[in-house]
C-alpha cells in the first residue's frame, strides 16, 4: 500500500498564504498590494485621505460620548508614539500604550527618572508622536491611485492640518467619501544636522473633489488598527535588557483581562520589601534575580525635532532589570518610612506604608482622571489610581 504524502494538503496552503499575505515594512504589517507613501522633500502632492472602519476598542482617539473613533464606526487616522535604537540592533518599535497596553520600556525610563538618572540616559527612551494614514494619491507619477499607508510624525504633518482646521472649521469634512476634500500639500525639504533631506509639510490647501466615493471602496481599505506591529511586554523587555525572551503564554488582550481589585502583597515580598520588621541581616536585593520594573511610565511630551533626526547608530548599552516593589510599600520612601534625610517619610508619615489607596492626593477623580493632568505622571498613587480606572472599564 502506498505511503500517503505528508506534503498533501499543505503546500497548497502555503501556497494561498503567500499570495494573500503582505509585507513586514519596518513595524508595519502591510496588506497584500498595498504599499507606502513617502512625500518627496521639497516637492507638491494631491491626495485623498480616506476613513476604515475601527476595529481597535481602544483606539487611542476614541471619544464616546462624541462617538469619535468607537469600534465599528468609521475614522482617518491611527495616532501612535514609538521608541527609538531600542536593544543591540537600535530598532524602532512601537510603544504598546498606542494600543493601551502596559509598556516596560516606558515604565523603565519612569523609574530611571525617579532614581536620578543622566537626562541623556533617560531622553533615549523618550517616545515620538506619530500618525498612520490611508491616502489615495492624486495625478501622481510616482504613486497609483489607489490606497497607500503613510506613516509620518506628529511635527512633519498633522501639526499643520490641525491649524488649517481651526481656521475653518468647513474644511473638517475632508475625509467623508461623499462630500470629502482633496488636500493639495506643498513639502519643504528639512534637514537636520547633516542628515538625509525629509519632507515637512508647509500648506495644505483643501479643493473640491471632482467625484465622490461610494461605500463599496472600504472592502478596498485596509484597517489601520491591524496594519501596527506591536511587540509584547516579554518581547520588548527582552530587547530592551538584551536577554533572551522568557517562554510563556501569550499575554490575554487588556480587554479579556479579568477586573482587578484591590491587590494583595504576597508574604515574602512584603518581608523583603519592609526592612523595619527585618530582625536579622539578609542577602541584597541585587543578588536575587532582576525583573523589570511595575509601575507605569509617564506619558513623555513629543520632542519632533529630535523625533525625525536620523540618528546614526548608537553603541547599545547593556540596561539592567530595575528591582520589584512591594506592592503596599510607600512608593516615595521604598518601605521605609524615612525620606532622604532620614526623618519621617511626609507620603506615608512613617508607616512605609502606602496611603491615599482609594483617593486622588492632588484632588482629582481617583480612577477616572488617569494621566489626564501632569501630576499624575509622578504621582504615588499611580498604580492605584489605574487599576481602579481599568477596573471600572
């Protein structure tokens, strides 16, 4: 009896997978047939900016009560913030608070500004504003007219278009498919410290579209919420600490996450973490394994000069897992209760205990006003304040 191949049914399989999937473009994940966009410095551009239909609930301009950007309803943009020469090979990747996820390297750079770090220590892990776009081209030569993403920083464009529709608020029509506007963008060729020329947009004027589009042109548009590769926390601590990746299951999406409450320290931790009730001298936390830190980062401003400065390549520099909290330890003074000059720590008032767990200390919503003001960035009650906020999601 002839052997059954184990080839059967699978190259076929491949086959269909290669000819529907796209292509890796740096930390994009681009459809089959649908390539970038890259203004040329210096040079005009038309084009049509085209809305999908948002899949992400968490899409990072969602506005329910406006109904902007809710799952299911249509939108024009994906904003974005990246983290730049990222690991050994200096790679850019996508910050995971862009999709409301928790971000190591983020939190890393919170906690290396709270020790006292070098500014140029910290400004590295800085993240940059970005946006991601559908266009149709316009009477281009270089570009087809039919969708191309367009991946450019907060500073390069948006800035702008922002201003233009202050000024009048009738342009703000621009990507409806119906009364939709075509943008006519005059580029500027920029460059910076001798680098390589880029395009920065200088005018948007808004013209009338000679034809609209029909609703049949969105199974043509891909959606923008699938088109970001997002790396997992694992991963990204992985290249940020130069180690290799810990395996384990997939992390559940925030969404599938189970609502937590109020959190429970386990016995050991809150014994290494406490040194008061320490009667008998212990091994430093150093010599215990290193794991990357817990507590959320601070929302970074964008700094778009530095953002689209090509850089040359950094020698990477090894970083070291920060050491875990305890999680009912005063934040402020570690657990023990003293401040810098060895009184009374003023968050805890001795105890080395976390207080304020179920109230805002600068008088805001605890739990619904998460990074929503400055001091909420540096703030004690920071975990607190967003596991209550999640929670309530």
């Amino acid at each position: 009896m002839a052997k059954k191949s184990s080839f059967r049914g699978k190259v076929g399989a491949n086959a269909q997978k290669q000819k529907t999937s796209g292509a890796a473009y740096g930390y994009l994940n681009l459809p089959k047939g649908v390539n970038v966009f890259t203004p040329e410095p210096g040079g005009r551009h038309s084009f049509d900016i085209m809305p999908y239909v948002v899949t992400n609930s968490r899409h990072p301009d969602r506005d329910e009560d406006l109904e902007i950007a809710v799952k299911g309803s249509l939108w024009w943009k994906l904003p974005f913030k990246t983290h730049r020469n990222i690991g050994a090979t200096n790679e850019t990747v996508v910050c995971p608070s862009s999709a409301g996820k928790r971000c190591p390297i983020c939190e890393y750079r919170a906690l290396q500004i709270k020790e006292g770090a070098e500014k140029e220590t910290t400004d590295a892990l800085k993240t940059s504003q970005r946006n991601l776009y559908i266009i149709i081209p316009k009477k281009d030569k270089k570009y087809e007219e039919k969708p191309h993403i367009w991946d450019v920083s907060q500073f390069l464009f948006q800035n702008l278009l922002t201003d233009e529709l202050e000024e009048n608020e009738e342009y703000e029509v621009f990507p409806d498919l119906e009364e939709g506007l075509t943008l006519r963008v005059r580029f500027d060729s920029k460059t910076i410290g001798g680098s390589k020329p880029f395009a920065e947009a200088s005018r948007i004027d808004f013209e009338e579209r000679k034809k609209g589009y029909n609703d049949a042109i969105l199974d043509e548009i891909p959606s923008l919420d699938e088109v970001l590769n997002i790396l997992s926390a694992k991963e990204l601590e992985a290249k940020l600490f130069e180690i290799d990746p810990v395996e384990d299951e997939p992390e559940p999406e925030e969404e599938e996450r189970p609502a937590r409450k109020a959190r429970k320290p386990e016995p050991e931790e809150e014994e290494e973490e406490r040194p008061k009730k320490r009667k008998k001298a212990e091994p430093e936390e150093e010599e215990e394994e290193p794991e990357p830190p817990k507590r959320r980062a601070r929302k970074p401003e964008p700094e778009p000069e530095e953002e689209e400065e090509p850089e040359p390549p950094k020698k990477s520099k090894k970083l070291e897992p920060a050491k875990r909290r305890s999680i009912i330890a005063c934040i402020a003074c570690e657990g023990t209760g003293k401040n810098s000059k060895g009184g009374p720590c003023r968050a805890c008032g001795g105890t080395g205990e976390r207080q304020n767990k179920n109230k805002c200390p600068h008088g805001f919503k605890f739990g619904i006003d998460t990074e929503e003001h400055d001091e909420c960035f540096e703030c004690d009650e920071w975990d607190a304040c967003m596991t209550a906020k999640e929670d309530a999601e």
